[in-house]
C-alpha cells in the first residue's frame, strides 16, 4: 500500500508526524505537505506560478503549495506510483460545519477524491493538542484507513472526521453541520496611522442539531461525515424552474 | 438596494468595470474587490493576518486579500448598511464542473451565503473576452440579479452562471457537471539548476452529460447551476452505516 | 532616447503616472512597475519563481515582482532596446539617511547602475502628495535626466533626489544623512488570541547635521545626493588589519 | 552576553543550527529567523503588515518576515534585553561583490548595526554545503564573534565573512567585489500558454581583482570585509557640483 500524507499546519507540524508514523502499519507513507502554515487556504491551487519541492529527509517533502496543491503535485509529480489512499492531518482544530469550505485539511481529501483516489481528512477538537491526543487521533485514522482501503469509498466521496479530546465515546455516521453567524470585523490603525482589519472578531457558534458533525463532537464521538463534489441543490430546481420562462430573452 | 460587486481577477479587471456598470441600474453598487488576480483561490479566507482596504475612488475599494475576504470584510466592515445581493464576477473563463471549487468567484457567492446574503456567481466562457461579450453577460447578470431582489432565493443556495462567448440560445437551470481528468504535472528545471513544477499541464475536459453546466454552455446556453453550502452525500449514509460497529472501538 | 520608469508605490500609483508623462519630453518612456505597492521591499530580487509581465495598455507593463526584478526584467527581457536611462519614482514620500536602504525606489536605480544604465531615483516629501505637487517634482525630475542624458554620471553612481513638498528654494548636491532611532514594536493581540507585532511603533526622526539629504529637503530644497554600490568602510582597514594575526588560525 | 542568531536560509537551515550551537561557547545565543527560504530579500522590512513569531523550542522563533524583520522584531520585541552582538547564517552560498545588497544575511547584518548593536554576516562558498563544513564555518564565525566582543567595531560598521569551501589558507581583509555581468532573462511558456520569466539566466562572474572579497574567497581565504551604511560617493561631488547651476532654477 501506497500512502500520501498532507495537511495544512505545514510539514513541521507535530499532528502530521504523528499521522505520517502511524499509518507505517498500512504500508510505505510519503508526506507532500506545504513549507508552512496555510490554514484557511480552502480549495486554492497554484496555476499562476509553478511549485518547488524539498526533499527534507527520505519521504518527506516540503511543497511551496497549499495543501491541494500537495495533493495535485504528489499524485501527478513526485510519486512514483498512484497512492492507494490520500490522508490529510491531523488538523490543529475541528473542521466542522460550513467552516470545512475554508479548510485546507478537507479541500486536500476532495482534491485527492477529483483525482480519482480515496480519501480522509482528520482533525482534532480541543485547545491543547498535547502529543498523546495527536496520537489517539493517529488511532483513529488508522483504523478508518485501514476500513478505507478493505471497503472502498461511494464514487466521489470522501470522508471528514474529527476526533474530540475528551475522552473517546465512539463513533458516529453524522452530516455537515451548520454555523450561526455572530462574525464581525474588528478595525484598528497600525503604527503609521493607517485602518486594517481583522476578520472573524466575532463570537462563533455552531447549531447543535442532532446528526450533525458539531453536535456528536460536542457529546465526545468521533464524527465520520462523507461528503460529495457535487454542490448542486437539486430541490431548489422546481422553485427555479419557472424562472426560465422570465429570463429567457437575455 | 445596495449591491456589492467583487470577483477574482482583480479589482482592474474590465469584467468587473462591465458589471459595476450595469448593475447601477439596479441601485447603489460597491465594488469590493481583491489588489490583484486571485484565480483559483478557492474559499481562502484571511485570519492569519489583517487585510487593508484601499478606497480608490467612491465606491470602489481593492483589498489585498481573496475575494472571500472581500465578501467578509464588505459585509462586516466596509459597507455601511448590509447588501441586499453580491454579485461575483465576470470572470475571465467559465467556472463549470468540479473546477467550481477552486473558482475565487463561486466562492465568493459561497461566502455571501454563509453571512445570509443572496449571491450570484458569473464568468464569461471564451478566449477573448472582448468588452462587448463582458457587456453581454453583465446584461444577462442584470436580468438574474433582478429576479433574485424581486422573488428571493431557497434557503442557503446561490446561483452559479455561465454566459458563453458564442451569439446565446437562451438560459438553462442545470446541475454541476464532472471533469474528466487527464491532468499531469510538467516538470522543469530553472536557469540556476533547480526543478519547478506546473500544475495543470495535461489536457482538460468535461463530461458532456445532458443537464450538466458545461453541456449547456457547450450548447450555447447560459447556466444556472443552484448550488448549496453542505457538501455531505447522504447516499452514502447506507453504505458507512454498517462499518460503525466494526470501527467504533477506537 | 529610451527611458525606463518604475517605483515601488505600484503601477497604479500617481507619482509613477506624472513622472512617465512628463519624462516623454525627452524620449520613448516604457514603464515597468510592480503590480502592486512594494514599499520597504529593499533591493529584493526574485530569483527562486518566475515573474510575470501584463502589458496593462501600450508602454505600461505590471510585473508580478519587486522594483529590483522591474529594471532587471526590463533591461534584459521586456525593452526591445537598452535604455538610457531609467528613473525610479515619484515615491510618495521622502528617501533619506539610512532609510533607503530599505527603499525599493532607490534600490531601483541602483540595480539599473549594476546593469550599466545610469539611473536616479525621485522621492517627494510631505503629506499630501496632490498631483500639482507631483508634477512638480516630475518638472525636478526631468531637469536632472535631462542634465545626467547629456553629461553622464561617474562610474557605479547613481542618483537619489528628494523634492521638498513645500515651495522650492533651490537644489543641494548633499550626502547621506543618519537616522536617530527611537523605534520600538508594538505588541497586539488578535482576535482569536494570537500576538502580532508592527515593526517601528515609536518616533522617527533624523539628525539634521548640515549638508545630509534630510537636512536640505527640511529646509525646502532639493536633495541630490551621488550613491555608489561600493559600501567598503576603507577607514576602517586599519582599525581591522591587526586583528588578522590574531584569527588567522582559523 | 546575549547573542542573536538570524539568517535567510529560513529557521530549518543547517546552516543556522551549525551556527547557533556554536556561538554557545560565547553566551546565550536566542534564534530569530524567517519561517521559511528568504534569500535575495535584501533589506526588506515588513511595514504594510505584522509580524508573527513563533517560539519553536525555547530560544528559537520562526517569524514570518524577512531576515531584518527578524532583527528588528528580535531586539525590539521578542529579546528580553539588549543584544551584544548579532550573527547572521551561515548562508548556504559566497555573498561577495555587489551581490551583497542582495543578500538577506548581509541585510541582517546592516538592521543590526542601525539599531547600534555589533554584527557580522557568514557565508559558506562551495556546492555541497556539507555539515563538516558548515562547522567549519560556524569555528571561523565564532573566533571573529569572539574578536568581536572584546575589540568592537568601528562606528557604523558590520562585517561580511565568507568562508571557503576548500581547506582554509587563513584569513585576508577585503574590500568588496565588482560583479561581470552576462546577465539575462530567460523567458518560457507555461501549460496554459502565458509567458513567463526567470531572471539571472546568464552566466555569472566576479572580477578577480587583487583586494576583493572574492579574489580572497578564491584563493582559499576567508574574505573579511568592512562595510558602512554609508553609500555617499563622496569622489563624486567635485564632478556634480557644476550642475547645481544649471538645474537651480527648477
């Protein structure tokens, strides 16, 4: 078995170590992960300017990419194989909700599943992120690699797990949840006297409804949520249909 | 009504100019929109660092962060009172299929959607993207925007629209297509020795399924794909359900 | 005659705008500037990516880089033939003492002066920068090119001028001056918790020994002040030469 | 005595860690480097936006700014008291000649000596970058730190080292180098079919001018080279004197 490992911290983030070792059980681990910290990059791919990559030490490279771009690269360029199954963690927070639009955790395990190869994302609840949570957050990845690569994945479907730190309860089939906005934007003046602004000021908050990824996190199991590439909203095409009619002569 | 306008190439693109321009016959239009190109970004968000936003002239401010940012920082901060609709776009290039999800533009109407706020994304499909096809598709955005204001949108869906280059047979609602793969990484070495990578160097194509968005653009139609922010594939859910019990020892 | 123009306020900026038009009494101007403001940015070249040119309209290309790759590119990539001059600026705001070491608008020229090409640099004081102003100092400019067009400049030297922002009493041949530090960083905090530090918080000032470039521009007159590549402190050799019995044993 | 350790090769480099462990002999030696490769940023300093620093393991930051940032951010904010003396590298690669204003750790050294506090920049020549000779290096910088310390420098005044790769001959004072240049740009074509360019496609080249840094470097020499802040070419002034008439009445 052929594994590649990515995330988003970067590749000298401890959560990423711990997940490269671990998955050692199922076979031969390559990490591709970014030169550093490119949280919230979302689903961004590098097409105006070529990418670089360092072999720091043997399976190990550093990518002047974002996560995407370590999978793309990876897969199409530095492996000498097709990867049985793309890995992507452990994330320093949960990705859960809406906010796994901006997540480069999951935007890796989708830019894995375009390019036709199962996928995982893993990420951590919590605020410690001690190296036994990392760890037991390891385990879990294992054994859903391992489910992974025994089973197979729907077509075009991969799947989002966050792990809690609280002790484990179990684990649980859930979907994405949805986010209560209380986001604002906090304004200040630099030293030199001019505005910038930071986003996300606000208080955040996550609805707590039953079978979502938030809520089984919240009660201490692990969320499991598959996800698809397709965003279509199919029930909204009866409210839309009669539209065409209206607009047609554009 | 109060529109925001932003997109992806930047805020001197004249596809943005076309559809600011348009737009004012619907009422008060403030362009928020990225310094510079930001193709491909996905949904990035900025919280690592703070953004700027440059006023340069009424109505009109360039921010050196994404066009998610862009959306965000308008919303929360730049703009007075909250917008009734953002419109992205016109971007240089259709943003059909799989490739969505990389697209600046769709994920800026993503992000007007995670804050409550109907949203639109258009691109312009062609090689030219003369003033005249931007005018053409500002008009057509035109005539969506309005019948957005006027009859509202399904909760948590915004629109994704594709104007093609070719003289328009009219408009059809349509589902996000697939991308047919045959993507490869060009490798190179720079004048000082160094290898680089381009992604993207093989050649690419869609699906052309019936009721697809590029199979309706291929046809000379406008798209209207309605898409949605949750990305779980509840399919699926029979499937995973059985591997609960064998994984729930974690 | 061919002139070459760039700056580091981006090319956008209004002092670039009055600097190439008035220059086109003395030949072709092409600009070439980054696309973006790259204040502070030094004599940093981009050698580990690629740089991109956009021809924005006929003579005005937006390079992807810093100031330095703007004359490096030009010279050898962009002009169809070298130039005869290249003149950095209208930089919003003074150039002075040691503070251009930092400055991508004189470091402009001097990478112009490492290519052979003799080059100054203009900044304008003050505030404000109204376009009446900056044509002013455009007039200040074009006296200079013209006066360095006819009579050349010393081996490895270029120009850096600073044009006062109120009424003009005159011009200075001037050296450069010192700063007095008081700068200090800031601490914050964002809003998710994290510290951030803004360099150069505290007060900013520069000793106004007589004949120093910030001296002459308090006093309302034009600096012009001859910089060389060579920064060999030579006074210092003898100082230095009896330590080389001492760590010869390297 | 408190020593501050900076490069910009990035916090991960060899080079650094060499250095670093070394210069214990003399003190407390605290890192503050860039998070990642900054070479060819020359004196670049981050006003436009803050700073982060991350404390990797105690007494090493990684900040995301360029290698004056790191100085500045360092005896600014992040050291507890003043330093004695900053040492930037071991840079993999001669900085000699006018290639110095390039340089990131020459940079470094020339912040450190604004802000008052003793520096000295080292870099290794040669291909391999071996850790022998990169200990090697790190011995030749202690010896000269230590000369340092006790003996200080002229006013103003940093020092540039360069360490040869080959068996060391001993040490020489120098002054800096010219560069020969065969510079060009090298322009291609990426898979989309945009123009893109490489600087510094041509052949590079120093004189071999008896005296210089890299004369000394190439004869198996540690260059040892006196630099100032002042650019002044003082020579100059009789020649530019006579224009002050003629462009006065500007």
């Amino acid at each position: 078995m052929l594994i590649l490992v990515t995330n988003d911290d970067g590749v000298h983030a401890p959560g990423l170590a711990a997940l490269a070792e671990t998955l050692q059980e199922l076979g031969h681990v390559v990490v591709v992960a970014p030169d550093r910290d490119r949280s919230a990059i979302g689903h961004a791919l590098t097409l105006h300017a070529p990418l670089r990559a360092d072999l720091l030490r043997p399976g190990v490279y550093a990518v002047d990419g974002t996560p995407t771009d370590c999978v793309n690269l990876g897969i199409h360029g530095l492996l000498t194989s097709r990867p049985d199954l793309v890995v992507a963690g452990i994330n320093r927070g949960a990705n859960v909700g809406d906010d796994i639009t901006y997540s480069g955790t999951v935007s890796a395990a989708m830019e894995a599943t375009l390019m036709g190869v199962p996928a995982i994302a893993v990420s951590l609840d919590g605020r410690t992120f001690s190296d036994a949570e990392f760890r037991h957050a390891a385990r879990a990845a294992l054994l859903i690699s391992r489910k992974v690569l025994r089973e197979g994945l729907p077509p075009d479907t991969y799947l989002n797990i966050n792990v809690p730190a609280q002790p484990i309860r179990g684990m649980r089939l859930t979907r994405q949840g949805r986010r209560r906005y209380g986001d604002m934007v906090v304004e200040k003046i630099d030293p030199r006297g001019r505005k910038y602004y930071w986003l996300g000021g606000g208080a955040c908050d996550f609805e707590q409804a039953d079978g979502t990824d938030c809520h089984a996190l919240g009660e201490g199991y692990i969320s499991v949520t598959p996800l698809h590439l397709d965003m279509t909203n199919f029930q909204s095409f009866t409210f839309l249909a009669q539209w065409n009619a209206d607009v047609v002569d554009v």
